[in-house]
C-alpha cells in the first residue's frame, strides 16, 4: 500500500508528515498513538483502540484537529500520479566534463579508479570540450539555465582546457542568451594563487574535497607519493574560500566506515572556518571502507548526534549550512522535478575526456551505458528514455516509500552498482537517505518554529 | 490547536499541473556527486 503519512520521532519531537501534500505536524504523544490506527475514516475504532490509554474526551479533541488538517489537505491529502508537466522527454541542460581521467591523489575509496574511469590515464581536448558545449546549447532547447561542472579525476590537472572551455561558454552565452552555471570540484592540491585569481574572476562556483579530521583525511586521501594531503589542501581551501567573500563554494566530505563518528569530521571542517557543508556515505561493494547493512544503527545513531550538533552550534550563533539538512518545507522543488531526480541519462550527461557520452560521471566506462558522444550524438535512444521513466512512480520499491517525493529514487549508479539495475535501488543508501530526511525536517520544522515564535 | 502544530504550508499538491519548467539546478550538479536528494533543492522561479 503506498504510503501516505510517516509518524517518527527526533529529538524528542513526534513528527508527522503527509507525504501527498508535504505537510510536517509536530504532535503531542497521544496524538502520535492515534495517527497508528487512525485512517481518516475511523475515528469510533481510533478512540477504542486508545480509551485505556488516553482521556476520551481528549481523543476526540485531537480528533477533531485531525479532521481539520484533512479539510485543509495537509492530511492524507490526495495521492500524486505522473503529472502532465513531466515531458515525456527530457532537455539535456546540464553536463558533467570529465577533463582529465588523471589524478595526483590516490583516495582509497576512488569511485573513478584514481581518476582512469577503467580505461587509461587521459586528458580532453578543447575540441571535446567545445563540441560539449555545442551539445548542451543546441539540446537545452528554450532552457536558458544551463550547467557544465569540470570534474575527473582533477580537473586542474588539465587547467588549460577547463580555461578554454571557460572562455568559449562565456563567449557563447553572449551569442545564445543562455547562462551558464560553471562548477569545478577540486583536490585542491593545484589550487595556487593564479588559479584563484582565475576561479574567481570567471565566476567559478567550487566543491573542494576535504573528509573532516586530518587523520581521517590523510588515511584516506594521500597524494601519489602516499604521502598526507590535510594542511596543503586546507591552506589552499582557506586562502580559495577567503579570497570569494566565504561565497560560491562547498567543502565537501565522504565519510567511511573508518569515520563513523563523521560529526566529528562536520564539526571540523566548520571549526576550520567553513560554513558551507556536505558530508556523505562512501558508496562500495566488498572493501574494507564499505559500509553495510550492520553499521547502520550506529550510522543512524551519528545522524541524531550530528542533527543536535548542528542545532546547538546554531544557538550558539557558530551556525554553517549542511548541505543535506537544508530542505524547504513550504516551497521546494515542483512535482515534475521530483519524478526527474538527478537527470542522468535524460537531463544531464557525462562527458568522458574522449567526448563519449554516459548517463552520468558515475557510468563512465560501465559496459552497456555509452549513449554516444558529443561529435556524435546520442546513438542509444533506449537508454535515455529508460532513464527518464526510471523514477519514483515507476520502481516498485520506490512507489509506495514515504520518502518518494524527497529522495527522487536513490542513485542510478549506485543501483546498478548493486544490483545491475538501475530501478533496483540500493538499500543501504535508502536507509541513510530516509535517516537523514527525517533529520532534516526535524531541523527545518524546528528552525519554522522558532522563527514564527519569534 | 492543542494537540497538533503544523509547522509548515507547503505547495506540493499545487505543482501538480504547473512547474516542470527545467530551470532548476541538477540536483547531482549541487554538492553531493554521489547521492541525489531533490527535497533540498529550490525552484528557480
């Protein structure tokens, strides 16, 4: 049965929330009980079911609310189907460039395979580059946003490409009217200070690796030497982020079954002076740094710790932006977007330094996903057609989640990783997905609350 | 309400028939790279 409410507690706080319509209640206890049994249609049975426990005339008080919420349409409020606004075909309006298969780290936990993608260590070329260009502008169609992040491997190992394809977007846009959003998400190991100069005048936005503590960084994250990369890359990350105003960037982390208490690593990156964050799950099959289904009680029990951390520091006026707390319970993305997820295969595509196009940076050279190239064009029309149907409303496992509406479906990549399907998800990522869902609407509810009460 | 405090007014229901205009950020393009929560990204009109 599909699921249109999900009752759990966080931080002491019992929550409701109404899948349909996106509503979050904070309830008292027994209103809690009640949301157990009650459907909407069965109040007498409710009020039996609790009448040892709770007051009857209380009962029928949070009935009588509860009621109020359905006529409001902010309980059980009616189920989403495939909306018309979602295109039976997708606009290709963002891209990922994976200038250099090549990379002067040696992280553990590569998903890229230390920058080779499976194949050879190589470099794209400005014609690559520019061809992908042309791709996204003619296939964005009447989008006038568009996206273009330089990824690897280490993008700034081939810096002179990521200039020149720079120089050509900018130019374009002024042809098109297209805007371009540029990202590049960097090791920092080059990030010296003509590079700065470089990011910051060409409106660069950034994502700057960084796994927290330095023993856990250096564990993992070492350059080709094997040698620890902490205090170059922060230098370099403090003079970047210092030299922008704190704008335009994220320090981003991956966490290991090595760093479970990755609290600790949130909170030092934001002792380190950054306030803008992102820490996520390592994502691997049968290595040592995996996690698996067995470290999810303690990775759930850090969430609630990070979740505290993170309101505290708040209070304390030392507050940062997590990236995966930040939700907008009011507003938020449309009904369409949610069913389009990340993109790939249909809206965003991955550019392999040889102009071959894949569903995303993560498919890059797994059998079966080539969907063509950029001098090509996409020459598999299956693919992103499955891609495109491959949403929430569409996976069985997915349909009937109370998460549907928030997560878009869990990861292809990691899908297939798992199961060699891309509409099979995987579950480990589902459970710390849902975990950190709820904490976000805790932390958002509660922060909704705060300000109406002033 | 006594029992009962809704923190929020959101507008899922009412993006049924309008949005899907495309505007928006990709949601993978945002931080993560590795993980694709939608909740968390905003409409760009």
């Amino acid at each position: 049965m599909r699921e249109a409410i999900h009752k759990f507690e966080q931080g002491g706080r019992y929550i409701l929330l109404d899948v349909n319509s996106g509503s979050v209640h904070f309830l008292d206890r027994m209103a809690y009980d009640m949301m157990d049994v009650f459907d909407g249609t069965n109040d007498e049975e409710t009020v039996r079911a609790l009448a040892g426990k709770y007051p009857e005339t209380e009962l029928r008080e949070a009935l009588s609310e509860l009621h109020e919420l359905m006529d409001a349409k902010q309980l059980f409020a009616p189920d989403i189907s495939v909306p018309p606004t979602f295109a039976a075909e997708g606009v290709v309006k963002s891209m990922c460039l994976m200038v250099a298969h090549d990379c002067n780290l040696r992280c553990e936990y590569c998903f890229g395979g230390t920058g080779e993608y499976g194949g050879t260590r190589e470099l794209m070329s400005r014609e690559v580059g520019e061809a992908a260009v042309e791709y996204i502008i003619e296939h964005s169609k009447g989008r006038k946003h568009c996206e273009i992040d330089f990824f690897g491997g280490e993008p700034l190992v081939n810096l002179p490409v990521v200039k020149h394809v720079t120089e050509y977007v900018r130019r374009r846009e002024k042809e098109t009217g297209k805007i371009f959003k540029l990202t590049l998400t960097t090791n920092g190991l080059l990030l010296d200070e003509s590079v700065r100069e470089w990011l910051n005048e060409n409106h660069v936005s950034l994502v700057l690796s960084l796994d927290g503590r330095r023993e856990v960084h250096d564990r993992v994250r070492p350059d080709a030497g094997g040698n620890g990369t902490y205090d170059r890359v922060l230098k370099n990350f403090r003079a970047m982020v210092d030299s922008r105003d704190g704008k335009d960037y994220y320090l981003r982390g991956t966490y290991t079954k090595y760093n479970l208490d990755f609290t600790e690593d949130v909170l030092a990156m934001a002792d380190a002076g950054f306030d803008v964050l992102s820490v996520e799950p390592v994502v691997a099959k049968d290595a040592p740094y995996a996690i698996e289904e067995a470290d999810m009680p303690r990775v759930c029990a850090e969430y609630d710790r990070l979740t505290e951390a993170y309101l505290e520091r708040r209070r304390e006026g030392k507050g940062f932006f997590f990236f995966h707390f930040n939700m907008d319970l009011s507003g938020g993305p449309c009904v369409a977007k949610r069913l389009s997820g990340c993109g790939a295969g249909h809206e965003y595509y991955a550019v392999a330094a040889n102009g071959d196009l894949y569903p995303c940076h993560q498919f890059v050279g797994r059998e079966g996903y080539r969907l063509g190239s950029v001098f090509e064009g996409v020459t598999n029309k299956e693919l992103p057609r499955y891609f495109r149907e491959s949403h929430v409303l569409n996976k069985p496992k997915c349909k009937d989640c109370w998460a549907r509406f928030f997560c878009s479906g869990g990861c292809h990549a990691n899908a297939d990783l798992f199961h060699g399907d891309i509409r099979e998800p995987y579950e480990v990522g589902c459970a710390i997905q849902k975990k950190r869902l709820e904490c976000a609407i805790r932390v958002q509810a509660e922060l909704a609350l705060q300000q109406a009460e002033g | 309400m006594k029992h009962i405090k809704t923190v929020n007014k959101p507008t899922l229901q009412s993006t049924v028939n309008k949005g899907g205009c495309g505007e928006c950020q990709a949601s993978c393009q945002s931080a993560c790279k590795t993980s694709c929560t939608v909740g968390n990204q905003t409409c760009e009109k």
